[in-house]
C-alpha cells in the first residue's frame, strides 16, 4: 500500500510537471508571436517614416518636417541645420492647367497610362506634386477616349496621389480667332450638358474644372448646372461683356482662365473682357507667369489689383515643353517652338507655354517684388484652398507630405528634391 502511495504520487507530480511544460510552451509560443507582430508593427512604422530637413520658405529659418504613413506628423524647428542648410522646404507646386509634359500630349491620338506616368515623373522633377491633366477643343471622341485613359492613370498607385482631377479646356468657347486662341474653330460649339455628361462619364466624375465662354447661347444655365454638380467653372477663351461675364458669376463662376491670353490681338480699350474679370471680386484669375504670355507691367497690375490671396498661377505648358526648339505637328497644326513659348503661326497666336509653373514662381518674384511666401501660395496653397484639396498646399502638421525641396540663386530655382505623400519621388543626386 505504502508503496502503491508513493507511485501515485510520483505519477501526479509527473503529470504536474508535464502539465506545466505544456503551459510554459504555450506561453513562450504566444510571447514569441507577440515580439515578432511588435517587431514588425515598429519595423513597418519606421519604414513609413522619414524625415527632411532644410530652411523654411516662409521664414528662412531651419526646419525639420517628420512623415508618418504619408502625412507630415511633425514639424520641428531647430536652432542648427546639420545638412541642406541652403535648401527651401515648400509645399510641393499644383498646376491646374497643363496641356502635357515632355512629348506627352493629353489630348493627343496616342495617350496612354505609361504616357500619363512619363509626363507625371517628369513633372515631379520639376517640383510639381500635383497637376489637372488638361484636354482642350478636339474630336469629341478622342476627348471621351482620352479622359478614360486619364481616368486609369488616375488609379494607378505609383502616380496617382499626383493627380486629383481634370481641366477641360473647351470645347465650349468662342470660335471668333483670337479669343479661341489656339483652339480649331471647327470643334467649338455651343455648351451641351448631355455631351458634357458623356465627357465627365468617360472621366469617372474626375472632370473639376471646365473653361467656358459666357457668351454662348445657353452658357448661362450651363455654367449653373455644371456649379451644381460640383464642378468649378473657369470663364476663358472668350469675348463675354461686362454683363455676360455678371451673369455668369451669379450662376456660380469663379475663375478666369489664363487672364489677358485667349484674347484677340485688337480690343476695344473700354469694352473688354478683362477690366470686368479684373474688377470682379469673386472672379480668381489664373496666370501665366512665363515672362513671355504676358508682360511686366501685365503681371504687376493684375496682382496689384487681385492680390497673392486671389490669384493662381498656371503653366499651361504644351507636350512641346521640354522639347528641343523646332517646328512640329500637333493636333492638326503646325507649332513652332522657340525656347522660351509655343507659338501657332498660322493665326499669329501663342498656342501654349514651353516652361514649367517652377519657371511662373520665379517670374512673378522678378516682375512684382513678391515674397517667395506670396509666390508659393499662388502656384501651391490658393489652387489647393480654390479645389477644396485640403490634405495639401501648406506645411502643416497633418497635411500630406507633398514637399518640394530647392535652392534660389537670383530668383532661379533649382530643384534638389520632391516628396508626394511622404515618399521621394525625385532627387537630384
């Protein structure tokens, strides 16, 4: 008997002992499991972190912006920059109207998404981390077909974030030569919300902006339909009268598209359409500040008159920017292209820009005194604030980390680095 007790005993603190190993194997698999995730989790918050430094453009003073999952998390100011002491911090540049980039025309037969990503890439090395991809007057088919493709690059995770939506630029302007500018006469017409409906279909509802001639038969009750259905309406490439173009805000418009271009050569110096546009309140004019589509004193009075709070710059630049100078077929036309502006000799009419809106902030700096602060809110905050694009446009905490980073010498800019939602894009080295 005693020894029958003594071996259940020992078997109990055997399987006791068992028992135990059993729970300390279990514990040591879930701790494992545990350091791993933790470790992961860090390894994964550190990956989506990043940080640059250099001065920041609205002070001049050192700076150092932290990202997290794409946002800028921190912003933290130091008494010592360690490197890039010389190199601006600004929010990355937004272009709402560009034709094309680098032989990449959006309204062109062969647009494709590698295309939209070739134009997009080339964008970012010169500072521009946001842009409307923008089709003008042409074949109603290939516009449908082109805002598709636009449409699919939109969704493509590698370039997307760089584009918010699309300027349609036409084809609801006026045919008279001069104010359609560069524009073919025979695809203007008259606005039609059911063809429109088709274009912003084709478009997946990512048409934001439309430039429409106030003149038109209907343009009116268009332009309130369009405002209506959350698109903003821009007046351009047009002959409207000081009441046309009333009429046309109260229905809801608020920009102007390229003020003092798509006009004709010869004006009436009383009777125009751009004293209303200039004197309008509500009307935000876009510019462009190429040196060459208007002149100095152009540029110095409408930013006197509307201010740095109420004007955008724009480069309108051609799929030509870039290009070596020379004479080429586009859209039916044969451009020119000086190094400094496309021109469309057949009309005597500039067709569009061959700079990018980097080249706007450092002509506007040079002909109206303005501060780097004033040019970089509008060619980045006040397109941003007039889009509605609130995650972008500012250096501040909680906004993406679109961030383009430069030098400055004599009002030029050179560009070291680009970030679009916290990750570099481009770098000069």
């Amino acid at each position: 008997m005693i020894l029958l007790c003594k071996y259940l005993v020992n078997l109990s603190e055997y399987l006791l002992f068992l028992k135990l190993n059993q729970i300390i194997m279990k514990i040591a698999l879930i701790s494992t499991f545990l350091i791993t995730l933790l470790i992961q989790t860090t390894s994964n918050q550190m990956n989506s972190r990043e940080s640059v430094s250099g001065v920041h453009y609205l002070d001049g003073k050192p700076v150092t912006l932290e990202f997290n999952d794409g946002n800028i998390s921190e912003i933290i100011r130091t008494k010592e920059l360690v490197k890039n002491s010389s190199w601006f911090l600004a929010p990355g540049l937004i272009d709402v109207q560009i034709n094309g980039y680098m032989g990449v025309d959006f309204s062109g037969p062969n647009l494709t998404v590698e295309a939209v990503k070739k134009a997009t890439k080339a964008l970012w090395r010169v500072g521009v981390t946001s842009y409307f991809p923008t089709i003008i007057t042409s074949d109603f088919s290939l516009m449908k077909k082109n805002f598709a493709i636009l449409a699919k690059a939109m969704e493509d995770k590698e370039i997307g974030n760089s584009i918010p939506g699309f300027h349609l630029e036409g084809p609801y302007i006026s045919p008279i030569d001069g104010y359609r500018g560069a524009h073919l006469e025979k695809y203007t017409r008259e606005p039609s919300w059911k063809e429109f409906l088709e274009l912003q279909n084709a478009a997946k509802n990512n048409i934001i902006l439309i430039t429409v001639a106030p003149e038109l038969d209907g343009a009116i009750p268009f332009i309130k339909k369009i405002v209506d259905s959350g698109v903003m309406v821009s007046l351009g490439h047009h002959n409207g009268s000081a009441s046309q173009i009333k009429d046309a805000v109260n229905a809801g418009a608020r920009m102007a598209t390229h003020l003092g271009n798509g006009c004709a050569n010869m004006i009436n110096r009383h009777n125009n359409p751009i004293w209303p546009q200039l004197s309008e309140d509500l009307i935000t004019p876009s510019l462009i500040a190429d040196g060459f589509h208007l002149n100095r004193e152009e540029i110095r009075t409408f930013y006197k008159t509307k201010g740095a709070d109420n004007t955008i710059l724009v480069s309108d630049a051609l799929d030509l920017a870039g290009l070596p100078p020379g004479e080429y077929i586009r859209g039916e036309r044969k451009l020119l292209l000086t190094p400094n502006v496309v021109k469309f000799p057949g009309i005597n009419a500039l067709a569009g820009a061959a700079s990018p809106i980097s080249k706007c902030v450092e002509v506007v700096m040079d002909f109206t005194n303005c501060s780097l602060e004033d040019a970089i809110k509008m060619t980045s905050s006040n397109p941003a604030k007039m889009f509605s694009l609130n995650d972008r446009g500012l250096i501040k905490k909680g906004r993406r980390g679109d961030i383009v980073m430069f030098t400055m010498s004599d009002n030029k800019i050179n560009i070291k680095k680009t970030f679009v939602a916290g990750k570099e894009v481009y770098s000069l080295d």
